[in-house]
C-alpha cells in the first residue's frame, strides 16, 4: 500500500503536470495568434470569415 508521503507526490506530480500542460498550451495559443497576426494581412483573413 502507498505511504502518505507516496500519495502526496503522486498528487504534486499530477498537478504540477496538469499546469505545465495548461500553461503551454495557453502559450502556444496566444504565440499562435500573434504569429498569424503578424505575416496575414487583413485581406486574407477577411476572406476566410
């Protein structure tokens, strides 16, 4: 069976895993936006929407 201090590391992996993922993942999106702000012109977005 798991020892207290066991299942306290298994919890601080878990959510130090979860806010490394979230926190990419938030900077991947907003990385994202800016890049595709920055080489489309206005043009070419408006054709999409």
């Amino acid at each position: 069976m798991y020892s207290q201090t066991d299942t306290y590391q298994i919890i601080l992996c878990v959510v130090t895993l979860g806010v490394t993922l979230t926190a990419g993942f938030l900077m991947g999106i907003l990385t994202s936006e800016q890049w595709t702000r920055k080489t489309r012109p206005q043009k070419v977005r408006s054709r999409f929407l």
